[in-house]
C-alpha cells in the first residue's frame, strides 16, 4: 500500500499523456474485470429515488474502441449527524473530469448501474494515519484469513472502480486499497471530493504506479542512487526498471537527493507548474548534459 505522503504533490493539475496509458492498456488494464460495460451486482445499498441518468448521461462507451470503465459513487455518512450527501452536480464534475483526463488514453468512464449509493457506516469510523488504510480495510476483508468479504453496508460491486466519498473524510488526500494477495484484483479508492485527488487514485485502481515510485519503500522517501531513474531514454537507459516503468515519463527527482543533503528532493525542481532544473544537475547515471524532462503535470506525479 502507498504512504501518504504523495498527497500533496497530487493537488496540482495534472495530464496524462496518450502515450503512457496506450502502453498501460496493454499491460494490465484488459485484464480487469470491470471493463466493457459489465455490471456487478450489489444486494444492499440504499439508492437516490431520483437515477443520476436523468440529470448526468455520459456519451456511450465502444466496446473495442475505447476501454469502457464503469464507476461507483458510495456517499457515506460515517457520522451520527443526518446525512449530508453532494448533489448531483459535483457528481457530474468529477465524472467530466475523469473523462477529459483519460481522454488521451481511450479510456471511457461511465456510471455502474442506474443509481448512486448512499450507505451509513458506524459513526465511529474516522482516519487513523497509524492504521493507515486499515481504517477501513476491515469492511472488506476478513482480517484473520484476508478474504474478501465486504461490509453489506459498502454495497462494493467488483465490476467497477468503487469510489467512496465519505461526510467526515478519511484523509486529506486520497487513497487506493490493495488486495492483499496481489495477483487478485480491488478496486477501492476513496478521498476527499477533489477531481484531481480521485483521478490519481483512480490511476492507481488501473494498475499505475507513482512516477517516481517503482522502489518506494514503507516509511522512507528517499531512495538510494542506484535506484533513481535516469535522463537517458531508450536502450541505455534504466526507464524499465525505475520509476513508472515507462520510457516516455521522464525521471520524476521527487524521492532523489540530487542537491546532496541526504533529504529527498521532492518538490524542490517545481516552481508552481515549471521545472527550474538545469541540465548541468546529474542523474543517478551521472549525466550532466541531456535536459531534464520532469513529469510535473503527470496525474501520477
């Protein structure tokens, strides 16, 4: 599971590039289940009385042509006040969003079903940074033999990215769950109601990493130099086994210590939306001469 210490880096505006998810589709996206506008089912879960088809229908999504995705919305009150629940409006922001973020990558989403969920969970439900996403794991998982047995109250359905927007938020950022056997599939994310946070974490329920993260270690940032992604691309670069794993995102110096003064970078190369990293500054490879091409506006940065 991720730390949550990227969330600040993934308020900022970001772009996929075409590219980089064309290369993910064939990697691991056509694998999930929840593709093709296939429906899971939900036996629990209270829905709206008013269907968010009448106020919210995204275009229709070609199977073959585009990667049909579909999304579920859960409102929960995780509170012992009455529910307080965004309208419908925020619902249709955050969905054109997704799809102009994904646009590049031919990936469609659309809503799961014909309604959104509201469910009540105990008001006692509230983040822990020590357990981290364990607040909440246990309403999925059995935590002694951790099979999936989600809480009736989540309504999770498995063919779609679940999506839980809680009234007391769990975090200040976002977070996506695992499973914990990783050959199998999950697809949980949850977070505050930021267009940007989701789509970042809905990354993650795709199968993407952090652009800097292919070596990220549980409670350090900093990663040795031997492991931080070089400028050169192509056959001599190290693109394939550092970073996000792909060749046309350059290397992200966000867990790198280019400076020397044994702290992780981070944001330090970023100025607002710009890079202000010369050339002269040397990669892990020890190159002082090709640019730096930092994905600052990577929705996985």
């Amino acid at each position: 599971m991720k730390n949550d210490y990227y969330f600040s880096k993934g308020l900022k505006q970001k772009i996929l590039s075409g590219k980089r998810l064309l290369i993910l589709m064939t990697t691991s996206i056509s694998l999930f289940s929840y593709l093709y506008g296939q429906n899971g089912n939900s036996t629990y879960g209270v829905c709206r009385t008013d269907p968010p088809t009448l106020v919210f229908s995204p275009a229709d999504c070609t199977p073959g042509n585009q990667k049909c995705v579909k999304l579920k919305f859960h409102l929960m009150n995780n509170t012992n006040q009455s529910p307080n629940s965004p309208d419908y409006n925020l619902i249709r922001e955050l969905m054109n969003y997704f799809n102009n973020v994904y646009l590049n990558g031919n990936i469609h989403f659309s809503l799961a079903g014909e309604c959104l969920h509201e469910g009540t969970t105990d008001g006692d439900l509230v983040w822990s940074k020590s357990a981290g996403n364990n607040t909440i794991f246990s309403h999925f998982f059995n935590e002694s033999t951790k099979v999936l047995e989600p809480d009736p109250a989540f309504a999770y359905d498995d063919k779609a990215i679940n999506i839980y927007l809680f009234q007391n938020p769990l975090t200040s950022g976002g977070a996506s769950i695992q499973h914990p056997d990783p050959q199998k599939l999950f697809n949980v994310v949850y977070g505050i109601p930021d267009p940007v946070v989701l789509a970042h974490e809905i990354g993650h329920a795709l199968g993407m990493v952090h652009t800097w993260d292919a070596f990220e270690s549980a409670g350090s940032l900093l990663q040795p130099k031997a492991k931080w992604e070089c400028k050169e691309r192509g056959v001599n670069g190290n693109w394939s086994t550092t970073g996000d794993f792909l060749e046309d995102t350059g290397p992200d110096p966000y867990d790198m210590d280019l400076d020397g003064n044994n702290i992780a970078d981070g944001l330090k190369w970023v100025t607002g939306c710009n890079p202000n990293i010369s050339s002269g500054i040397m990669d892990g490879c020890d190159n002082d001469m090709l640019s730096w091409d930092i994905p600052f506006d990577n929705i996985m940065s």
